[in-house]
C-alpha cells in the first residue's frame, strides 16, 4: 500500500494523519486544529531483547521548545511499529487556540482511533 490519508474530526477541529511507505518502512504525519506545524517527532523500531528471548519496540522521541506533540507522537509510533512490525517515523503538530482539557482529550481519543484505522487498513491489504 503506497499512500493513505485518513481525516477525522476532534470536536470542530479536522485532524489528518497521512501515511506513506517508503520501502518497507513507514511515514507518518498527523496534524490539524488550528495551526499546522511539527511540534514532536518519534522513530521507532523492532529491536531483539538483550535480556530476555523477546522482540521489543524502541522508540526515540524529538520536542520543538514549547510542544507537546511528542507524547501523540510517541504513542502512535509505538503502536503502529508493535502492530505491523516495520520502522516508522511518526511527526504530529496539532495546536488548539486556548485548548481545554476535554478538547485535548478528544484530539488523543481521535488520534488513538486514526491510528488504529491505518493499522486495520494495511494490514487488510497484507
């Protein structure tokens, strides 16, 4: 599967998440509200267990000054290498003017279920 683009609203604010497969591996952008931009950036991997007989997922993790993104970032990245096993680069930049908690709460719950939208995409083209 080449490309996906998946755009979902959080609230009135539009959330997008495009991804695209560069090789084996995977791209990921999620951004929206009311100003786009890269406020958090995560790698993660597969990576076999020095400790125990297991494959893990390490993730490393990148913050512009002032952003929270990495922390969708983080988990997205997570989530999408455990499921489908391949490398993915995650960037999120979503900013709400004067955001309150329930709307944030509502942008992650939005996110968690994009994510888990690409997962059931690409592994239902496998």
């Amino acid at each position: 599967m080449g490309a996906m683009i998946i755009e979902k609203k959080a609230g009135k604010h539009s959330i997008i998440l495009n991804a695209v497969t560069i090789g084996r591996d995977l791209l990921v952008t999620i951004y929206g509200g009311d100003e786009h931009h890269i406020g958090g950036v995560a790698v993660a991997h597969s990576t076999r267990s020095h400790y125990r007989d297991a494959t893990t997922v390490s993730v490393n993790t990148f913050t512009f000054p002032g952003h929270k993104d990495y922390v969708v970032a983080n988990s997205a990245a997570e989530k999408i290498c455990n499921s489908m096993g391949v490398p993915v680069v995650v960037t999120v930049g979503i900013h709400i003017d004067r955001a309150t908690r329930e709307e944030i709460d509502e942008v992650v719950r939005t996110v968690d279920g994009m994510v888990e939208d690409l997962i059931a995409q690409y592994q239902k083209a496998e």
